[in-house]
C-alpha cells in the first residue's frame, strides 16, 4: 500500500531528472509485531513492507539458519550431475570445469574445483576469454580440451542456451553436464542439466539461485555422494562451510535476490570471509582495503570486492580470478590481487571516457527525449569488457532500456541493461532476425551481430520499447520504508536496521523521507573534488548531519530554498565518543517555506526522544 506519491529529481551527474517517490503507507500491525517479534517498530515496519509477515518469518529472516537452506535434491540435476561427477572420480576420469568470465562464473568455478580436488579427482579449469571466444560454450574450446584429453566438461554459470554445442560434445566423445541459472530457451541442449527452473518453471522452489549457488548444490550432493550419507563426512563439511565465502560473493555480485536460501548463503557466506583460511580470498581481502574488518557486508562485496574481480575478465583474462581462488600458495596470492588492482585502476579510466562519450552521444541523437524510450550506440572507440558497466550508467542517467556496442572488424558485440517493465531478454528475441546470438536475462543482456545490422537493430530495439513502454515507465521511481521527524532518527531506534542486511533485489537498504526540514546556516562543498555536499538540517530544536555525495554543485540551489523533504539512507556513525545519526541523502524535493516551518513547530512541541535533546541537538 502506498501512502504518498512525491514527485522529486534524481541526482545524475550534473542533471537531475524526475523522480517519483512512494512512500509506504504505516503498516497497522507495526506495534503489535514489533512487539511480537522483538523488534523496533521502524524495524517492523521494514520487514512488514518487505512481506515477512509473521514473527517466526521475522526470526527466520533476522536470524537466517543452516538448516533452512533447502537440500540439494531440490534443484533440478543436482544429485544426478553429483552422482556423474562421483563416478567419473572414481574412473580417474579428467574432469573440466568450463566456466565464466565474471565474478559469479569464477567463484562458481572455484566452489566446484575445491570440492573435486578434495575426493582426489583429475580435475582442470577452463575460463573462455571475454574477447576471443565471448560468453558461454564454444565448439572450439570443446574441441581443444577433448584433444587434451578431457572425458567431462561440466559448465558453470553457462551454458543453457548451448544446444549446438552440446551437440558438438556429443560427437567429440565428452560426457557434458550444464550448471546454469541463466534464463533458458524452450530448446534445452542434449545433456545433463542442472538449472533451478529445468524441470517446472512455475513451482521451482528457488529459481533465483545464481551460478554459483547452482554449483554449491552440486558440491553439497557431490560430498553426499561421496560420504553415502545425507550426513557429510567432516572434511566435506569444513570445506562447504567455507566455499559459502564464495557463494556469497556471486550472489551479491550477480544482483540475484537475496532472500530466501539465497539470504542464508549470503548471510553465513560473508561471516565466512572474515575468517577465511583461502589464500586468494585473504589477498583480495588485503588488496581491497578490508584487512581486519570484524565483518564483512554486501556493499564491501559489491562495491569493493566483486569490481576487483570482474576487472581482470574485462581487461585481462579471467583465469587469473580463478587461480586466485585456487592457489594455496600465499606469495602467487598477493601477486595475483595487485594484478586485480591495477586492471580495477585502468577499467575505471576506461570506463569514465566511454561513459562520458556515450552521454554525449546521448545528447546529441535525442535519446533522452520523450519521443524515445531506449538507447542503442555504438562505436569503433569502445573497449568491450567495459560496455556493460557503461550501459548500466546510461540506465542510471537517463532511465532507459540501453544496449552499447564495440565494433571492430566488421562485427559487433553489445552489452545491454534494462528498466523494470522492459524484459530485455523477450525484446531481445523480438529483434532476432538483425542479431548473430543473444543471451541473459530480463534485466541484463549480450548481443553478437554484424557491423552493418546497427541500424536495423536499433530501429527494431526502439520500436520495442515504443510499444512495450510508457511516459510513466521512464520516470525512475524510489520506494521508501517511511517518513519519519529527525527526532525518530535516534542510534537506538536507527541501530537495529543492521539486523536486516544483507541487503539485495528483494531486501533492498531501507530508505526514509523525512517531513519537511529546514537548512541549518550553509551547505559546506567537501571531498577532494569538491564534488560532494555536507550541511545540517533542522526540525525545531532537533538537528541532524546530512551528506549528500556527489551533489557539490546544488550548493546554490540548497543555500537559496533552504527549504526541502529527503529520501535518506540512516547511517549511524561514531565520531570523537558520541554515537549519532546522519542521513545519506539520496534524492530531495523542494517545499514551501512555510510547510517546513510547522513541520519544526510541530517538532519543537513534541516530547523529547532518544538522541533528541539539547546538548546533543546544536549543529557541531
């Protein structure tokens, strides 16, 4: 239920483009379940707006359990892929691991790799180049690792779509197991398929387990395989609960939701890293900046971790990634996560010129007019492993359905990021007859075509989203959990919302608006650019700190209105002994002077609470 709808402006670069607000309507049974629950009531509001209903839900979502998780025998393939895998260990068979280029292709590699070489298989890895070979199986790898001797090619995080291919496996004599979780054609290839929806789309029990929670349920039934027993023996055991380290990160970083299992992988994967015996995973961890950390959270995986990753397969190669997480050796650790670091350095000056490029292009063709409703470009200029972070940009910017090309030698190779509303994949399919291949999902994508089919291509992607688009689809919209006075905004009532995370698609960070608030003196323009905005707001006698990253150059504008409502994010922070509340501003909306003023009258009337009082109210 929606309470408000608020129109607003997003912060986008120097341009801020409308945005809507709704803003949640207050949950009834708020007080009856925070009590129930033992929870705060802003707590219960959170989990209520995300449709956990009840309070043994609650617990269950607050406190995510093991013995939850679902066993392997529910995804589709798994204990007959476990079963394959045993008997090919027990043949000395070799044993390939075919996987993919980005974070959750490399983890999902590992996780399978450590399981294997701890039953004392002949195993190998094999992780297809981004510009060479490009997304999923090829029949020429195929060919190659049959030549070398391979009997089993298991995927990981591909493959679903690989009907010719899996042919070609046939014929070469490999015995194929495809581990996906990508969407899949009604076409599935002649193999055996492990993948959460093969079976029953519409009742699997996760369907959005993401590559490498697939091969964690392979190597769950593979320990149970080997142990003849649903109880594990114990070296499987230790290694399971630490390959959840591994699991976590391709969840967060493959923008899977995380709820469900996926929650609890999450949840006990991230615990894991902190105390991870790995020695790739110890050398990122240092690489990053977060040597030492008590706990790891999903935005240090995705924000931190996971581009380190993903670097090395969009300028390098992404078996770097794998040995990395395969190493025992300490020294080719380090080495391997310095690499990471300097890709990660060259992937964003390469990606700041490409987008920069792009919003000009944008510009410039009318794309972000309301006659148009996506975005297609391309150009000889652009390096491929960075167009599907700059397409994200194009969405983030001017809230459209985005497909960006790198051309070269005649061909091109895209990559395309959608809105809601617009299932990229479906398009995709409808714009087949100009494209070589396509894959991925409704909200992500790839293409492969001929250089001289742009054209066509981008006529039929337009006229898609012409017709499956509405003015209204193309405003960006941000839900938010509450609207709340700065004097609510107390540690101790702020605090608990750190019970929810880790946050995802489903769980997203709770988010507030704040009734009308006024400036406190100036906004200060901080960080070394000066491109980000600090100042303190006001609600009668109670004050708060506000950051507002990015924004440096509304200074004016706050300075002149003074006057505004914020969608925050609370973030509670420690600062010379004091704990308090600020507010990460993430969008604002211009009021009436005059509103602001009695929404601080009503304030100051108000009866102190929390973090409200004088001494701790003055501006610092």
């Amino acid at each position: 239920m929606t309470r408000l709808l608020l129109r607003s402006a997003t912060i986008f670069g120097p341009r801020r483009i409308e945005r809507d607000w709704h803003i949640a309507a207050p949950q009834t049974r708020r007080r009856e379940f925070s009590r129930k629950a033992g929870v705060s009531e802003l707590v219960a509001q959170v989990l209520l707006n995300r449709g956990v209903a009840d309070e043994n839900a609650a617990r269950g979502f607050l406190a995510p359990s093991f013995s939850a998780l679902l066993p392997p025998e529910t995804l589709p393939g798994a204990v007959d892929a476990a079963r394959r895998l045993a008997t090919a260990v027990r043949d000395q068979r070799r044993i390939v691991i075919y996987g993919d280029y980005d974070v959750d292709g490399c983890t999902a590699t590992s996780i399978l790799w450590h399981a294997l070489r701890l039953a004392g298989a002949d195993v190998h890895c094999y992780v297809p180049s981004r510009f060479e070979e490009g997304y999923g199986l090829n029949a020429d790898a195929l060919e190659r690792l049959a030549a070398r001797g391979a009997h089993v090619v298991i995927t990981v995080d591909c493959g679903i779509t690989a009907v010719n291919e899996a042919r070609r496996a046939r014929e070469l004599g490999l015995e194929l197991i495809i581990t996906d979780h990508h969407q899949r054609a009604e076409s599935l290839p002649d193999a055996l398929i492990v993948h959460p929806t093969a079976t029953d789309a519409a009742h699997s029990p996760n369907p959005d387990l993401s590559g490498a929670g697939v091969a964690m349920k392979v190597a769950w039934a593979f320990a149970r395989e080997l142990s003849g027993s649903e109880r594990v023996q114990p070296e499987f055991r230790d290694y399971l609960l630490e390959a959840t380290a591994f699991a976590a990160l391709g969840l967060v970083a493959d923008v899977v939701p995380i709820i469900g299992e996926n929650r609890i992988l999450a949840t006990h994967g991230l615990r894991h890293l902190c105390h991870t015996r790995n020695p790739g995973l110890r050398a990122l961890i240092a690489a990053s900046g977060l040597e030492g950390k008590a706990r790891y959270d999903d935005y240090d995986v995705g924000f931190l971790l996971a581009p380190r990753l993903n670097a090395v397969g969009r300028m390098g190669h992404a078996r770097e990634a794998v040995e990395l997480f395969t190493t025992a050796d300490d020294a080719r650790a380090a080495e391997i996560a310095g690499a990471l670091e300097q890709h990660n350095r060259k992937r964003q000056s390469v990606e700041r010129g490409i987008v920069r490029e792009a919003e000009d292009m944008v510009v410039h063709r009318g794309f972000h007019r309301d006659g148009c409703r996506a975005i297609v470009l391309a150009s000889r200029e652009w390096h491929v492993g960075v167009i599907g972070i700059a397409a994200a940009r194009m969405v983030d910017r001017f809230h459209r359905p985005a497909v960006l090309i790198a051309l070269e030698n005649g061909s091109g190779q895209g990559s395309g990021r959608s809105i809601r509303h617009f299932p990229l994949h479906e398009a995709l399919g409808a714009c087949r007859q100009h494209l070589q291949s396509y894959g991925g999902h409704a909200m992500a994508a790839g293409v492969r075509l001929n250089a001289d089919a742009v054209d066509a291509f981008t006529d039929a992607f337009q006229q898609q989203a012409a017709q499956r688009l509405t003015a209204t689809d193309l405003r960006p919209r941000m839900t938010l959990d509450d609207e709340v006075e700065l004097a609510q905004l107390t540690p101790e009532g702020v605090a608990p919302l750190a019970r929810l995370a880790p946050h995802g698609i489903g769980n997203a960070r709770p988010k507030l608006a704040t009734t009308p608030v006024e400036l406190v003196d100036s906004p200060r323009v901080v960080g070394a650019n000066g491109g980000h905005l600090q100042m303190t707001v006001r609600q009668g006698t109670v004050y708060r700190k506000a950051i507002a990253f990015r924004c440096g150059e509304f200074a004016e504008d706050f300075a002149e209105r003074r006057h505004f409502r914020l969608a925050f994010e609370p973030v509670v922070s420690e600062w010379n002994g004091r704990t308090r509340v600020e507010l990460k501003v993430l969008d604002w909306k211009w009021v009436d002077p005059a509103a602001a003023r009695s929404a601080s009258s009503a304030a100051a009337s108000a009866p102190p609470a929390g973090e409200a009082r004088l001494a701790e109210n003055a501006p610092l």
